[in-house]
C-alpha cells in the first residue's frame, strides 16, 4: 500500500512499548499497514495539525481534551493497551462522534486467576512457609506440618466483582467443586446464575466464605469500600486474596486484621507500586506478597497486540471492533484506577 494511502497510527502506549506488546510478525504487519506516529502520550496536542488531521487510530490512553480531539476528525478508536480506563478524556465526546474506546485488559483474566488460585492454595496449604522452613532446617513432618491446613475443594468461595476476572476465577475454580457466591453491583442476577454462581450481596459473601477473591475494579462509588467494618464480617480464619487494585480495600484496616490473626491474605496489588522497604506489610505473618506479577506474562503482552491488529482491521472495513472489550457510556467515568507505572 502506498505511503499516502495508509492509515495513520498515533502509538503512545507508555509505559508499554510496541515491541512488548506486538510480537515480531506482528509488529512488521502493524508497519506494513499503517504509518505509526510515535507520540509523547502527554503532548499529543503538540503534535501538528496535518498530523492530527489524519490520525484514524491511537494505541495508548494518553490524557486528551476536546480541543485536541476537534483537531482529529478521522480519528475512529483509542485502543487502550493499559487495561485500566482513566478518566483522562472527554468520553461524552467521544461517544457523541462514535469513536470506539476498547481496552485489552481481558488478556490478563486467564494468568490473574491462576495466580489468584495458586495463592488461595497457599494459604490453604501454608506452601511458602514451609519450604522456607525447609530451607532453614525447621520443617515439621507429616501432620505435625498441617496444623492449620485445610482443603480448598468443597469450600465456601466468595468473588467481589464478577467480570472478565471474576469469570476466569469461576473458570479455574471449576474442578474443586467450591460453592461459589458473587457480588456484582453492576450485573443482574440473571448472568451470575447463568455462568453457575450465586448472586449475593457483599455481607453474605464476606460471612460465609473461607476464601473470598476480591476482582473488582476502582470506581468513584467503591474507593476503600473494604474497610474495618467490612473485614470484621469475614470468617475467623478466612482468607482474602486481592488481585484487582489496592484502591477498593482499606489497606491499613486489612493489615489490621491480618496482625489481629483473624484473616489471612494475599494480595498481588499495593497502594503504592514499588512498596516502600519499610512498609510493614512486608513483615506481616499471614500475608502473602507477589509485586503486581499475576499478569505479566509475555503471552499475554503479545495478545494485546493481536487484538489491536485484528479490531483495526475490522474497523477499516467499517465494522465495529470484536476483539477487545469497549467502554460503556454509563460506567466509563466512573473508573477511577490509577496509571500503571511499571509493565
């Protein structure tokens, strides 16, 4: 295709690269297809107006005003390549001109919930601490090593938030023949009972779980909504293991009853990322730590780039995009999850 005739192509997908997120093939067919500008995702409006002019699509989600957008009138979609939705733009505006807002998060469900597994059968088991004990020569045998163990299968499990997150957990959680309760403000009980859960609110799924999965995203209504009083429903002895973002617990109410020794947890999110070497919930017996990894996978890196690739190319034949998920009118500005700051 000829220089004149591709599509232009605004990448500013920082803190990610294009060559994270497109495999080698991949990224040869991004170029061959389009021309791709690479931007400052926080100057976009210092680009020049011919540029401006012939952008049809942005992979990234910088900051962008009505202004900026007035000065792009082909532009048919922002693909967000981040997965978190900030309230960075004027998503009215967007959705008034009907370009597309579409974000990739759902290639992390599938490594998230398999993480999230792997720590709920650690806390079950006390895995982690007893290879450390065996390292250092302090392991107990047999029984002796399973004073607190019990089984995940036949367990209460309780999911906040129910979606493409929640979904892989159910998925994975499928074999140990769990009672599964959900708590989903934003979907009808309807869906939950078709996808085989329970619908309940968050009290009966904080009081009758042994393991609650917490998966829901930040939004301006939940901020911190797992606090003290909410905790102190859980089981003694239960296990909450946060995989979405630190934002909806009260973290210092959660170490609070973690040192207490009526919960256990893991968590894969933090308040802030890097967590301070000082901070105390990396001396916190009970808890367990995994620095922001649970989706990091290459594979899945790599799939974002097949999805961008292939909701482009429909959306060059005038259909909608398919592959990644778009934002809804109603919720999208009610994220409120902050940028990632490392991949």
């Amino acid at each position: 295709m000829p220089e004149t005739t591709r599509p232009l192509v605004i990448s500013a997908p920082a803190p990610r690269t294009l060559e994270l997120i497109f495999s080698r093939e991949a990224l040869d067919a991004l170029h061959g297809r389009y021309r791709v500008v690479e931007a400052d995702p926080e100057n976009i409006a210092g680009l020049d107006d011919a540029t401006l002019a012939e952008v049809r699509y942005i992979i990234g989600q910088p900051p962008l005003d009505e202004r900026t957008l007035q000065r792009m009138p082909r532009l048919r979609a922002i693909l967000n390549v981040e997965s978190n939705l900030l309230n960075n733009m004027p998503y009215e505006v967007l959705f008034h001109r009907g370009i597309h807002v579409v974000t990739t998060g759902q290639v992390f469900a599938e490594p998230v919930a398999e993480l999230g597994l792997a720590m709920a059968l650690n806390l079950a088991r006390g895995i982690v601490d007893a290879e450390l004990a065996f390292r250092e020569g302090r392991e107990l045998w047999g029984g002796e090593g399973n004073q607190t163990a019990r089984l995940l299968s036949g367990s209460e499990v309780g999911i906040v938030g129910f979606g493409d997150l929640g979904k892989a957990l159910n998925r994975v959680l499928s074999g140990f023949r769990a009672r599964i309760r959900v708590y989903d403000p934003w979907l009808p009980g309807s869906i939950l009972r078709d996808a085989g859960v329970e619908p309940a609110s968050l009290e009966t799924v904080l009081s009758s779980s042994d393991f609650v999965f917490v998966v829901a995203a930040v939004t301006s209504e939940n901020e911190g909504f797992l606090g003290a009083e909410a905790l102190a429903k859980m089981r003694s002895g239960a296990a909450l293991i946060l995989l979405s973002r630190a934002g909806v617990v009260d973290f210092d109410a959660l170490i609070a009853a973690v040192e207490a020794g009526r919960i256990v947890a893991a968590s894969d999110v933090f308040p802030e990322e890097p967590l301070p070497l000082g901070h105390p919930v990396r001396r916190l017996a009970g808890f367990l730590r995994s620095a922001h990894r649970a989706g990091a996978l290459d594979s899945a890196f790599k799939k974002m780039g097949e999805m961008v690739l292939e909701d482009m190319e429909l959306m060059d034949r005038d259909l909608p995009p398919m592959r990644c998920k778009r934002a809804e009118r109603e919720t999208v500005a009610r994220m409120r999850s902050r940028p990632i700051s490392v991949n």
